[in-house]
C-alpha cells in the first residue's frame, strides 16, 4: 500500500492515519468538517489535499448512520482500489450497500476494537491499535487484493487480526461493549443526585464500573441505533438477573430463616457466576488470564514519584504486570497497586523496603 484515502477524521481515523503515515505511506484526509480533517493534518496523520487519482484504499471512518452512504459515494467515484469502514457494526451497513446494488467485491467490513472515552483528532495517537484485535469480515465476494490491503493496514497499525461473519461480530460487539457501556451508564446515573457525602466515598471499585461512561452519548446514541437487536436481548436476561437478584435480596431482609437461607443461595449463585465469566476475560496481551499478586505502596502525589517505584523494580529484576493507584480523600497521597507475579513479591517488598518506601501489607 503506497496511499490511503481517509475518509472521516475522529478518533479512529485519524489514529489509522497516523500509523500509516509513520509508516511511511501518503495518506489523504477528508471529513464532513473541513477544520477535523486540517487539524488531523496539523498532526502528522495526513494531508487535506485531494489525491490526484485512485487511492490504492479509502477506509471510512464516519459514525456507522454514515457509513453505507460514505462508502457509496466514494465507489461511485471510483476513488479507491479497495475500501473498508471501521464502524463498530458490520452487518447493517452491508446490507445497505447491498440494497443500493453496488459491487461489493472492492469492499470489506472491518471494526478495530480499540478506543478512548474522548473523540475527534487531537485524542487520536498512532499507537491506538497496538496489539489490539481488529475484526475483518470478509465474504465469499470479498476480493483478494481488497482483503491484503486490509491486512496490510492491519498490520501498519500494529493490530490483531480477527476474522470473523459480520452478523456474529455485532452479536459479540454487543457482549462485550454495547450492553457493557449501558450498564456502566445505568450504574453512574445513580450518581447524578445522589449526596454529596456519599459520592465522597467513591473507591476503585465505583470508578472502575463507570469510566466508559464517560464517552460521548452522542457518538454512543450513533452506535446503538446501527445495533439495538442484539443489545436489546441482552439486557433483557441482563435485567431478568436483575430481578432475581432483587428478590434474593429482598428474602435476606426477612425473618423467615428458610427465605433468608434461599436469598443467600441467589446471591452467592450470581455472584459464582460473575467469578465464572470474569475469569474467561483474555488477559495481557490477549493471552489467557493470570493470576497476579498485589504489593501495595504508600506515595505523596508529588511528580517522578511513579517513575522511582517503577526505576526501583526495574533495579530489582521485577516486571510490573499492571498498576492501579486509589487517590486518598482528602489528602495529597494514594496507594500504588503493583500488580506482578507471585514469585516476584518477595523480591519487589524488601527491595523497596530497602529504598525507604512505605509499604501497606
């Protein structure tokens, strides 16, 4: 692949942009908003001119209400030899190119499964994708060079190649992140009016549930309007643990013993059958879930303070697996998760004893 049409400069495109540039490849950006696709230039990712001739691929990277159209006027114009879009729903805009009778043989179907919870240009970065699966849903008309040039940009940007039919990614997609983001939005709407006194309380735990709630609604209302079938059956046995859930609770509170001993059953089987799901989320690298031991250090909120107990395990031979930090109410200081593996405690709590670090057992 030698140049790319970039066809929607947000996040994801301006992130496929940049990988490519870096990679040595012309890139041309265009976007509804003139100003996006300059500012996405102003980056590196690409320049606002128009491309002399056909593009060897245009990526459309426009909210998935768009997609199809986008797609569908840049076919006509023949701008590419081969496109794909990147929207998080695969079958819907594929059926709409197929009502409009356009040959889908220079197309392809793609969703890179990374993000932020801040959107447009200046939130892209080159390295977004790193790692990552990126979904390609091919079919049998699917022609070859359109699928390597996928994968060329697949591998540009340092992704994962996932291959899989179109109808079953946007059941997945609804699993794993459309019923995921509701959730987590239902759980921070508690928070909107409640007391302040109780809000103060917030822990890891709160947080951790209600960061994606974060993101933009209207790029989420986008989202969900190209897929609410498959969300919709999920939060429906989603809400019918719900209700036996409140009913368990419910028997707790009374003085019956027999309903009390029934609503523990109903908590502890949910609560089984979260240990059960979590544990079949992939973890580093995608690689089956590990078990990682937690070593907790006391630090002010001062700057350098991370990068001395990350340069102190460094100097300890000790591989920091992953990192949390709870902020203290209140007060200029947290706690540092390091999250290693068990063999490694050991080692990691006397060497950084041994540096005059607090350690929390």
């Amino acid at each position: 692949m030698r140049t790319a049409l970039v066809i929607g400069t947000g996040l994801i495109g301006t992130s496929a942009a940049l990988a490519l540039a870096q990679r040595g490849v012309t890139v041309h950006l265009t976007d509804h908003d003139p100003e996006q696709a300059r500012t996405a230039a102003a980056l590196g990712a690409g320049t606002d001119e128009a491309p002399d001739g056909q593009v060897d691929l245009a990526i459309v990277a426009a909210p998935p209400a768009h997609v199809a159209a986008a797609l569908a006027d840049a076919m006509r114009r023949g701008l590419a030899r081969g496109y794909l879009d990147v929207a998080s729903v695969k079958g819907g805009p594929r059926r709409e190119l197929e009502a409009l009778g356009l040959d889908l043989t220079a197309y392809i179907g793609t969703h890179p499964m990374s993000g932020r919870e801040k959107s447009g240009p200046l939130a892209a970065t080159g390295d977004l994708f790193e790692g990552r699966p990126w979904v390609l849903t091919p079919t049998r008309d699917t022609d070859t060079e359109v699928l390597n040039l996928a994968l060329e940009l697949v591998s540009h940007c340092r992704a994962v190649p996932v291959v899989m039919d179109a109808d079953a990614h946007d059941r997945a997609v609804a699993l794993v992140s459309h019923m995921p983001h509701l959730v987590s939005s239902m759980v921070a709407a508690r928070l909107e009016h409640a007391e302040e006194s109780a809000v103060r309380l917030s822990g890891g735990g709160i947080r951790d549930v209600t960061r994606i709630a974060a993101s933009d609604p209207r790029m989420w209302i986008d989202i969900l309007s190209a897929n609410p079938g498959p969300v919709a059956d999920l939060l429906g046995e989603f809400a019918a643990d719900l209700d036996e859930t409140v009913r368990a609770l419910r028997a707790l509170q009374s003085s019956d013993e027999a309903k009390r001993r029934e609503g523990a059953t109903g908590i502890e089987d949910v609560l089984r059958r979260g240990n059960a799901g979590q544990v079949r989320v992939p973890g580093k690298h995608g690689s089956a879930p590990r078990v990682y031991e937690v070593v907790a250090v006391l630090i002010d909120d001062q700057p350098g303070q991370l990068a001395r107990i990350f340069a102190d395990a460094g100097m300890a031979g000790v591989n920091i697996e992953d990192v949390r930090i709870e902020h203290a109410t209140g007060q200029q200081a947290g706690l540092v998760q390091l999250m290693v593996e068990p063999r490694a405690v050991p080692v990691l709590t006397a060497a950084l004893r041994e540096r005059g670090w607090a350690l929390r057992q």
